[in-house]
C-alpha cells in the first residue's frame, strides 16, 4: 500500500533577484523532514519551483503526495499552463529549465495540487517559510566563510544594477503570484473567512486600482462614546466598472442599538449570534486595506471603522487607505441644494430600490451608482484594459472638430483635365451625363 505524504514548499528572496532560499515541509505517517537550501542571485519564482522539485524528490516514487504551495505560479503552472508550454516548445516560457526539470520530476507520481494563502497562520506554510528563509541565511553564512569577496560582489550587484533589479516588470517575481492569487480568487464563487463573513468574488477581473464603495451602520453617531458598528457592506470597482467582489457582515454591538433601529432596522434579536467586531477585524481589514474608500460622509464611517480596527490590535483604516468623501464632492457640485443619499438618487436619475431601511450593502450600491453619474457616468470598457472611452457625444464633437481642421488640397489644372477626359469616357459607354460632370 503507497504512503501519503503532504508536503508545504515556499521560496524566498531578498531582492528580486537577490540570495534566494527554499524550503520544503515533508509529513509523512510517523515523521517529519525540514529541506532547505539556498542560492546567491535568483528569484523568487525560481525558489517557489525548486522548493517543489527539492521536496518531490525527497519522496519515494511510490508515495502519494499532496503539495501546499502559495504561489499560484507554480501551482497553475504545473497543473495548467504547461500542456500549453510543451505545445510551443517552451517558447518565452520564463524558468524553462526549472518547469521542464519538475516536470520531469512529477511525470512517474501521483501528486494533488493546491494552493494556499501565504503567510495567514498556516502552520505547514509558516514553517515552509521559515525553512526557505533558513536557506538563504544558511547559504549566505556558508558563502561567506568560503569566499566574501564573492558574497560581497554579488551583493553589490543586486543592489546597484537597476537594469538586473528588472525595472520594467519583465521577471517573474512574487507580483506576479499576488496578480495570479487574485485571479484566482475571482474564480471561485465566494470566499468564507468566518461563517458570518459574506464576501463574493468578482465574476470580472481588471487591472487598476481597487476603490471600494462603502457603508456602515451604527448603534449611534458618537464613536468616542460608545457607539459601535453593527454592519459594513462595500463592493469593488476597478476602473468605474464594478467587479462582482463584496463583502458584508453584520457585527454584535455588546450593547442595545436603541433607537438607531428605527434607521436600519437591526435589531438587538438579530445580532446576539453575530461575531463581535474582534472577530471578523483580521479578514475585513485584509479585504479593505490598500484601496480607495468611498463612502457618503467618509468622516463619519472612517471615524468608527478606525476606532474599531484599533480595538482590535489593528491600524487605524486611514493609515492603509486612501479615502474619498462622495458629500464634499456633491456640496462642491451641487452648493446650497440637499445632498443627501436620497436626494442625489433622485438628482441623478438613479434606478430606485427599496430604502425603507438603509442597510450597508443596499447603500454601498447605491453609491456606486451616484459616484460614476457624479464624476461623469457610466463608461464603455476597453476589451482589454478596462480603458475609459469617450461618450457619443464627446465622439460626436470629437470628430467635427477634426474634420473642421483639415487641411484642403485644391487639384492642379493637369489633374482636372485628367479627371473630365475619365468623366467623358465614362458618359460615352453609359450614353448619359455623369454625376462626376462638373
């Protein structure tokens, strides 16, 4: 009967390229290997793929192995894209050595691929890193007992050729891993941090920065009181079209929401099983954090999701985000008139939902919606880039003044004569005047 053995690969590098290291966590029925090693100049893709091989190879032929690594790079690579490689013979195929040598090295194994979110308090994949990082630090001490004037050159090196530190983006480097992770993401139906966590992946995945349109509802106004959060919706834009991507929760306050019912109609009942805020921070801080917020009156929900955030151990969510206020935006607009959520749906025309209570998410679409007809409407998508393109009517104008501009070149005698002899050959095989007859 075959062995099952899991195996946690992770490489590492410092720089990119820099001394690079990779580990390999090997579980087996009854014992334990820790692999690692290192290596002065790579990357750190090349470290992810030789952790791979490193820890393959460890293992009997016979063994069933189920590999955690969290780098989609080479998790899709070796169970996706390589059939594709082969086809083209390996062209412009980054890494070719290593990807045909663990291709080599997985062809007589059976082997179970998946991924896993790196440094999020997995002990398999901490302990992974933790070898990979041991790799470089044990190589580097080996490497400079044997020769430091090598180390030191090479270390020069990475530091002071910015053509090697790739600064047009062509190496693979762990960017690349964050992009694929994010896809990935986007490919799963939803994504369940906590069982009251309600976060939705994006059914369209663009490039561009993340803004996030957001909502909260309160037990009050006063966040320096005691007033807590009780619910946050935002949804993911990129490039003004909206991903699909979500996130909502409802939070217990530890205290009555009293009157503020009347304005959400959340009420005490409803939220006796839900997570304190304590409990969901980590994963809604993960989700929040490097975007733009966008919300209506962002002081008065920036204010309480700071407050919270740091309640929690956390940053405050303005240290991590950008944050855009739509009310100062509409004031500035609109001055003198009402500005309200409300008003401005109507001011815009946008589709009325039903509002009879607010609630965080409701919201959070709604102001998406009031956000792109305030900075200039919903626009057309590039099929590639999610580019924004003009509207028919700045087309319309573009093009008259175009047209207005263009410089008139007037025939000379020689091609006017030209053009009647052709004009006249023409009426004598139709026998009728031309529409060309000047």
């Amino acid at each position: 009967m075959s062995k099952t053995i899991t195996l946690y690969v992770d490489g590492a590098c410092r720089g990119n390229p820099g001394p690079g290291g990779w580990g390999a966590y090997i579980i087996t029925e009854d014992q334990e290997h820790k692999l690692c090693g290192g290596e002065a100049l790579t990357t750190n893709n090349r470290m992810e793929l030789t952790a791979a091989i490193e820890g393959i190879r460890h293992c009997p032929l016979d063994a069933e192995l189920t590999i955690w690594t969290d780098s989609n790079y080479v998790k899709q690579g070796i169970t996706e894209w390589i059939t594709g490689w082969k086809k083209k013979n390996w062209k412009n195929v980054k890494n070719p050595d290593l990807w045909q040598l663990l291709d080599a090295t997985c062809q007589p194994r059976k082997i179970q691929w998946h991924w896993i979110k790196g440094h999020a308090g997995h002990a398999g994949n901490e302990m992974a890193d933790q070898l990979a990082n041991q790799g470089i630090d044990e190589f580097m001490q080996q490497q400079k007992a044997t020769d430091p004037k090598q180390l030191d050159d090479k270390k020069k090196l990475t530091e002071d050729d910015w053509l090697l530190n790739d600064p047009f983006g062509f190496d693979d480097t762990a960017e690349d891993d964050e992009l694929l992770d994010q896809i990935e993401t986007h490919e799963n139906n939803s994504i369940h941090h906590h069982p009251h966590i309600k976060m939705t992946a994006a059914t369209d995945v663009f490039e561009g920065s993340r803004q996030l349109i957001l909502d909260t509802e309160t037990t009050g106004f006063y966040f320096q009181d005691t007033d807590r959060i009780i619910e946050v919706g935002a949804v993911e834009m990129i490039n003004r079209k909206l991903t699909g991507s979500s996130i909502h929760i409802y939070i217990n306050p530890k205290k009555p929401v009293g009157d503020s019912v009347d304005v959400h109609g959340i009420t005490d009942e409803f939220l006796k099983d839900k997570p304190v805020y304590a409990e969901i921070a980590q994963p809604l801080f993960d989700y929040l954090k490097g975007a733009e917020i966008i919300a209506h009156n962002a002081s008065f929900d920036m204010n309480f999701l700071n407050m919270e955030f740091k309640k929690a151990g956390l940053p405050a969510l303005s240290e991590v985000c950008e944050v855009t206020d739509t009310l100062a935006m509409a004031k500035s607009k609109h001055p003198g008139q009402k500005n309200s959520l409300d008003a401005l749906v109507r001011r815009y025309d946008i589709p009325a939902r039903d509002r009879t209570y607010h609630g965080a998410l409701l919201d959070a679409e709604i102001l998406a919606d009031v956000y792109l007809a305030m900075t200039g409407g919903q626009v057309l998508l590039d099929i590639d880039h999610g580019s924004q393109q003009s509207s028919e009517e700045n087309l319309r104008q573009t093009n008259l003044n175009a047209a207005a501009n263009l410089p008139v070149i007037l025939p000379s005698e020689a091609e006017l004569e030209a053009h009647q002899a052709w004009v006249s050959k023409i009426e004598e095989k139709s026998g009728s005047p031309s529409f060309f007859r000047q």
